[in-house]
C-alpha cells in the first residue's frame, strides 16, 4: 500500500473516491460535482488530500484536511474533514496509514494539532482515534449555523 499526496492531476481518480463518501453519507451520486468540488480545492490550495492506492493503482482510500487557524496559540492546526476507505479494502489498515500521512504532514508544517469529528455511534473510528493518540474533547460545545 502506498499513500500519496494528490495534486491537481490525481483529481480525477479522487473525485471517484470522493463521490463514493458522499454517496456513504447518503448524497446523490453526482461524478461531475465531486470532480469540480476536489478540483477546486486542489487548484486554490484550500485543502490537502492524501490518497492510498495498492501496487496496481487501485485507489483504497483517502482523506482530506483543511487549514485553520488559532489566535491564541498563534499557530496553524488542520482539520480531518473527510477520511474514507473502499469497501473492500475496509480493515486492511488504509485509514491508520492515512491517518499517519496526515500527522506527518501537520509535524512537518509546525501545525499546533489536528482536528476531526465523528458521530457518536462510529464506535470503529472512535477506537482507531484513540488508538492513535486523539482524545475525546471535553469542555467545550459546537454551534452551527446554516446560511
């Protein structure tokens, strides 16, 4: 397994692993906006996309981060918006070594730390979390507002 950071060239193969996420969190499949949307973040450098392919090619999986900023500590931090591993190549390892490119990546631009979200159920991804060194915030709440 080999893990890769995409550039705008790669856009189209993880378009299709990008549809299939959107797909898993019960989107329309829609090849043409998962296309443009990776596109353009590869293209305006607003995210960082690390995929996984076998010895063939085969895409296994990838994750995406998106920078943010903290004004008390006066450092970069990244956010893990997106991780996903194909079906098929589930419980191979794929999101661990995603998950390491991501830290290496955050080490090797002095990022203060990463940051995800997970749903209370995904009781794997919890587990790989964790295992991983994540811990579980506490102390604090999540607001949104949609616009």
């Amino acid at each position: 397994m080999f893990v890769k950071r995409a550039c705008l060239e790669d856009a189209k193969n993880v378009a299709s692993l990008f549809n299939d996420y959107r797909v898993f969190y019960k989107q329309e499949s829609d090849m043409t906006v998962a296309l443009k949307f990776i596109s353009e973040r590869l293209d305006k450098n607003e995210s960082v996309i690390f995929f996984a392919h076998d010895a063939k090619g085969v895409l296994l999986g990838f994750t995406q981060l998106y920078p943010n900023f903290s004004s008390v500590s006066a450092k970069r931090s990244w956010i893990l918006n997106d991780l996903y591993v194909a079906s098929a190549a589930r419980r191979l390892g794929v999101a661990r070594k995603l998950m390491n490119a991501a830290k290496d990546f955050a080490i090797s631009t002095d990022a203060k730390g990463i940051s995800l979200e997970t749903a209370p159920d995904n009781v794997n991804a919890q587990a790989l979390y964790e295992s991983l060194g994540y811990e579980k915030s506490s102390g604090f709440y999540s607001y949104y507002l949609s616009v």
